[in-house]
C-alpha cells in the first residue's frame, strides 16, 4: 500500500508545483513567453520597429545581450514600463507598474497576477501589453513564473 502512495503523492506534487508555463494567464505568472520565426539582431531589430509603430518609446537597449526596456507608458491611472529580453527565437516579455500618482522610482514594483485581473494588478496594462505581443505575430505564446 506504501508503494502506491508515493507515485500517486508524486504525481499530485508535480501536477501542483509543476505550473510554469501555461497557454493563458496563471496566478503567479509573471512572464510572456513568445516564440518567433526569426532570431538574434533581425528578432531585435523587428522588435524595435514594433515598439516604435505602436507608440512605445524604446529607452535602454543593449545589442550585445538583447534586451530592452521602454519609457513609462500611460494607461489610464497606471504607467508601466514593459522589458523584452531576446534568447534566440524566444522572446521573454515582463513589466513593472506603478499608479501614476507614485513619484519614486523604488516604489515602482513587479506585481503579481489578480484574480481575474491578469498578469498586473491594474487589467488595463496587461490587456495592453498582450496586444503589443499579438501585433507581432509570434508562432507561440505562453505564461510563465
């Protein structure tokens, strides 16, 4: 009977702590995921392009190691600012909001996914940065930790 018990523990345990990539938003998740035909300079140079169509304003980026960060963006009484991290063909997005009323950079902070909110405690941010994501017809997205 002992015997039994440990495989079935097991498989609840990895069923339970196993979530780390999901087709859609999780609690916890705080990460998208998305994959793309291209890599490296071309994916890198594709991204900028993107953000600059769809009113982001690029503000730190580094070539070398693929990453890049925008200028706070506006959205209704959040700002946030969305970090897009390059690893080949995969494409890690996150972000960081704040109300737009906080003035201190440390107060700015990586929120966690609501019930019912989304990946941000603010729906708006979220909603806003996924359809960034879709407009650049990624292969595949997923959520992550």
């Amino acid at each position: 009977m002992k015997y039994l018990l440990l495989p079935l523990f097991t498989l609840c345990c990895s069923i339970t702590f196993g979530q780390n990539l999901e087709d859609a938003p999780f609690k916890g998740a705080n990460k998208v995921l998305a994959a793309y035909s291209m890599q490296g300079d071309e994916l890198f140079s594709y991204l900028c392009q993107q953000l600059l169509d769809n009113g982001y304003t690029p503000d730190k980026m580094n070539r070398e190691f693929h990453f890049i960060t925008t200028e706070e963006k506006n959205k209704e009484s959040m700002v946030y600012v969305m970090r897009i991290y390059i690893k080949g063909d995969i494409v890690e997005y996150s972000a960081r909001e704040a109300s737009a009323y906080e003035k201190s950079v440390q107060a700015k902070r990586q929120t966690e996914y609501g019930p019912n909110l989304g990946l941000f405690s603010h729906n708006a941010c979220f909603n806003e940065m996924v359809e960034f994501i879709m407009g650049t017809k990624p292969q595949k997205v997923r959520y992550s930790r």
